[in-house]
C-alpha cells in the first residue's frame, strides 16, 4: 500500500465516524437527499448518495429519524427529519464531540513530532 493510499483509507475511516453527528445536525428541518447533500457540502463535507442514503435508513431504524413522502414539484420525494429521539440525542452527540476535539487537540499539541 503506499502511503497516499494509507492517507486516503485512514482519512476514510476518521471521516465515518463524524458523518453521523454531520447528518443529524442538518436535520432540524425536513431535508430529502439531495438537498441534505448540498447543505452538507456547502458546509464543507462532501458526502455521496451511496453514502448517505444507507447512512439515512440506519438512522430511522434506530429511531434518530422519521421520513414521509411528500410530492413536491415532478417526483416524489422521501424527506427525513430528527425524531424526538434524535433531538434528545444531539446536544449529548455534540458534548461528546467537543469532548474529544478538545482532548485530541491536547493530545496533538503535546506531540513532538519527530524530524
């Protein structure tokens, strides 16, 4: 493997664990997924449908989501948005979060990188 491959993958692996958390704090409001695509990359995170969409049913069947079809425009579109479950649970999810940077901020800066 070589190192840009190495980089490539582990960067992929840091960015799994922080797409929930980005998902959900999206969510205030209905979004469908295409829109929820753009708002997140307009935010900086670039995330693609075969991503998301699996992403999206994993957390309505752990009940952090709730969807309806709604028919607006040309299609029918499927609209996701936190339940009561998930907006319990994202104000936890960002203490978490601010919880970790901080302590890996520490972490990196008491590093001493080696030449």
């Amino acid at each position: 493997m070589t190192k840009q491959e190495m980089l490539e993958n582990t960067t992929l692996e840091l960015r799994r664990g922080m797409l929930v958390l980005a998902v959900l704090s999206q969510l205030h409001e209905p979004q469908y997924g295409y829109s929820l695509i753009k708002r997140l990359a307009d935010g900086g995170l670039e995330i693609d449908q075969g991503t998301l969409y699996p992403l999206l049913r994993r957390l309505e069947s752990q009940d952090l989501l709730t969807s309806d079809w709604r028919i607006e425009g040309e299609r029918p579109r499927r609209y996701y948005v936190l339940s009561d479950e998930g907006r319990g649970l994202l104000p936890q999810l960002k203490q978490e979060w601010n919880r970790i940077v901080s302590m890996m901020d520490r972490m990196l800066a008491n590093r001493k990188e080696k030449k």
